[in-house]
C-alpha cells in the first residue's frame, strides 16, 4: 500500500513523531510540508494519504486515481472536500477527540481574558501605568458566574466548554443539529434563539 504523509511538520512542534509505526501497512512516504502545487503530484499514486492542515479538493483529490483513504491527524475535516471524497468512495476519518480539553480551554480562556480587559491591563502595565490597580479599576472587568454563554454544537469540545462554564457559574444555552432533550443547567434551543 502507498502512504503519504502530507504535512508532518504541523503534528509537532519538534517532529518527534515516529512514523514508523505505518511502515507495517506498506510504503510510507512523509513530506514535512507540501503546498498547494505540489499536492497533486505527491498524491497520484497514493493509496491512502495522512495529513493534517493540507487541503484536499475536488481537483486535488481527482489527481489520486488510487486514493481509498484520508486519515486526519485532526479533530475538524473542513480542508477536505467531504462531497468529493464521497462521490469517488474515499473514507474519510478525523480524530474527534483530539485535543477536546484544551480547545475549551482555550475558548474559556479567551472569554475570561475578554472578562477581565486582559490585553488592555497588560498594555498598561507594558507601560508601567499601574494605576488599574491603584485607581479602582481604570478598565472594565465582568464577572462571568450569572452570565449566558451560547454554546454552537454539542460535541465532545462543545461538551468541555459547556462542563467548564457552568462549573464558573455560567447559565448555558447549546444548539445542536440534532435536536436533544434539556439537562441540567443545559438548555437546547434553535440556533436564532441561541443568537438572541
């Protein structure tokens, strides 16, 4: 069987990562990076093709006439062209759990970074304005406990944002595609009523 790897530079930042383990499937091939232009070349006699970021469209994936499997060392599959790969028979797989806990994260993060004027009390004290702390708050800071978070999908990270906001106090609003039944703390409503 031949494997390419398309892009084995964004797994890691050190690429520590020991490929070897799919030398047992066949003819392993790893490119550190491969553009736009060099994708279709790379892929023409592949079998199956490993990558991460690495778009593959219609066109792309119409140069790999052997291609029957696209594994993804990700989470989302936004850069595959999921009706091109259907219509031709390829198999599509992504990693739906990967890095759950700290794409939360990330996301409670940024809403209490926003919370508090982080960026705005680090610039003052770039500049060695103390005064926010001196002055009684010169900048705004919103406590999120009692606050409505809407949270679009329900999924395993949509899942983690929600278990990480109410454990902060926040009330929680979720969509999802496929309708659910409330929970507690947990209400599901349609999409525009999460927007209002």
């Amino acid at each position: 069987m031949n494997i390419v790897i398309l892009d084995a530079n964004t797994l890691t930042l050190d690429n520590d990562i020991d490929f070897s383990v799919f030398n047992q499937y066949g003819d392993v091939t790893i490119y550190q990076s491969s553009t736009d232009e060099e994708v279709g070349e790379r892929i023409k006699d592949a079998e199956v093709v490993l990558c991460n970021k690495t778009v593959l469209n219609a066109d792309k994936l119409s140069k790999a006439p052997n291609l029957k499997y696209i594994g993804l060392f990700a989470t989302g599959y936004n850069n595959i062209d999921i009706e091109a790969a259907r219509a031709r028979g390829i198999a599509v797989c992504n990693i739906p759990a990967y890095s759950t806990e700290r794409v939360a994260h990330t996301a409670i993060m940024m809403i209490l970074n926003l919370s508090s004027s982080m960026q705005i009390q680090q610039a003052m004290l770039a500049r060695g304005d103390r005064s926010n702390f001196t002055k009684c708050m010169q900048v705004s800071h919103v406590e999120v406990n009692g606050k409505i978070l809407g949270v679009i999908g329900a999924g395993n990270i949509g899942r983690e944002v929600i278990k990480v906001a109410q454990a902060l106090g926040m009330k929680v609003l979720a969509y999802a595609r496929t309708p659910r039944p409330d929970e507690d703390n947990l209400k599901f409503v349609s999409f525009e009523e999460l927007l209002k």
